[in-house]
C-alpha cells in the first residue's frame, strides 16, 4: 500500500524505497485528483516491481477536501499460477 499527497507524492510506502517519490504523472493519481472517487487502473507493468498490476486507488477525505491518495496493487501474476 501506498500513500500519496494530493501532488502525487508518496508519503508513506510499505516500500521504504519510494518515499519522496513524484508518481504524479500517472493515471491513477490524476484521476482520483480530478474525480474524487475510487479508480481501478488498467493492467501495466510496474516501475517498482516489474511486474504486471492493476492498481486500485482511492481518495482520502477531511472535511470534504481531498487531503491524500491512498492505493493498493494487484499482481496479476497471481492469477497465472
């Protein structure tokens, strides 16, 4: 799991090796930015793990302002084996 500031920061990561990192170029971050809800992406393959994954990102809210992005990733080699 990771979790973004609304810039597409990472913030905090079960992956120590990302924080600080500007994921704000990609589709999932830019859509929960601009629609506030939850996003399923399509499948890619991953700068981090080098595999394929379909991420699941959702918004955090605080008072009705988006005030973090927090995402999940879905290996799709799980499902082959």
């Amino acid at each position: 799991m990771t979790v973004y500031d609304t810039k597409g920061i990472v913030v905090a990561c079960s992956d120590k090796n990302v924080l600080g990192d500007d994921f704000s170029s990609r589709e999932y971050i830019k859509k929960v930015n601009e629609t506030r809800q939850l996003f399923l992406s399509a499948p890619f393959l991953s700068k981090v793990t080098q595999t394929s994954v379909i991420v699941i990102a959702a918004p955090i809210m605080q008072n009705g302002q988006l005030v973090a992005i927090i995402t999940g990733n879905l290996s799709l080699a799980q499902f082959f084996k």
